[in-house]
C-alpha cells in the first residue's frame, strides 16, 4: 500500500467517504469535511485532524498514531479493533463515541469528559487521564497500568475486574466506584492499610 506523505487535505470537503488499507503519513487534515468517514485497515501516522468533522465516522482495524485532535467533531463516531496509540485529544467532545477492542496506549485526554462511556475491556497504559472526568464509566476489565489519574474522577465508576497502579489509587477521586476484592485490597494497601 502506497503512502501518502505530507499531503494536504486542509478544508477537504469528503463526506461519506470509505477509504480501505490507506496509508497516511504527516497529513493535515484540518478543518476537513469528514462526515460519516468510514475507514478500514488504514494507517495514520502523525496526522492533524484539527477542527476537522469526523462526526459519524466509523472505523474498523485502522491506526492512527500520533495524532492530533484539537477541538475535533467526534460525534456519534466508533472505533472498532483499532489503535490510537500516542494520539492526543485537546477539547474535543467524546460523550457519544463507541469504542470497541481499541488501543488507548500513551494516548492524551487529560481534562476530557468521558462520562457513562463503555470503555470496558480497553487498554489506556500509560495514558494521561490527569484531571479526567470518568463519572459512571464503565472500565470492567480495563488495563490502565502507567496511566497518569491524578485529580481524576471516577466516581460511581465500575472498576471490576481493571488494573490499575497503586499511585492511580492514591492520586484519583473514587467515592461510589465498584470495585472487586482485589481492587478493594489494592485500595487498601495504597492507602496504607494492613487487611487481615
């Protein structure tokens, strides 16, 4: 599959487009029309999605690595079997996504509201969370390992089953999270309690 590098899609007017085994390298896709986008294993490595509308888009077994979404239309947009490994989400509004088997891995949603969302089963290592609003978010059998929490809000949030680290436990809010006995221990412990 041919790259396209460096190409420049900026006020691009594509909507409904399907695009299949792409490759995208450094393009800039700012302020593009990408309404109802429906990609399927392609590629995106470092490309700017600024302001772009990717409203309804749908995306199955694609990447897009080291992105940028800096005030993106995400609305009602799904990922399905993809990754999004160090991209970065800036006031971009996520409460409608679906996410299913996606990689979050170093990805940036620092002070992101992502309440009620199912991410359960998602890996978000190493993520930035700080200050990530996480209400009622369903992260059963989440691995979020290495990822930055402090001031983030989990409350009412479900944590069943998800890995986290003990500085997550120290540095994020949890009042009203549902929590398995391992979880509870792992709690406890980073707070410096001895269960007997």
């Amino acid at each position: 599959m041919d790259a396209e590098i460096g190409e420049d899609y900026r006020d691009a007017v594509l909507p409904g487009a399907r695009w299949e085994k792409r490759q995208f390298v450094r393009c800039d896709f700012t302020e593009a029309d990408l309404r109802g986008l429906t990609t399927q294993g392609c590629t995106f490595d470092e490309c700017d999605f600024t302001r772009a509308d990717l409203g309804e888009s749908a995306h199955e077994t694609s990447a897009f690595r080291s992105c940028t979404f800096d005030r993106t239309v995400l609305a009602q947009a799904s990922w399905r079997g993809c990754s999004l490994l160090g991209s970065s989400f800036v006031d971009c509004r996520l409460r409608s996504i679906t996410v299913r088997d996606t990689d979050f891995t170093l990805v940036s949603l620092g002070r992101t509201d992502l309440r009620k969302l199912d991410l359960s089963g998602l890996r978000f290592r190493d993520a930035n969370l700080v200050e990530s609003n996480l209400t009622e978010v369903n992260l059963r059998d989440a691995d979020l390992r290495g990822a930055r929490m402090l001031g983030a809000d989990l409350s009412g949030a479900d944590l069943r089953g998800a890995k986290l680290d003990a500085n997550a436990f120290v540095q994020a809010k949890f009042p009203g999270a549902r929590v398995d006995v391992d979880t509870a221990l792992a709690f406890a412990a980073a707070h410096g309690l001895v269960v007997s």
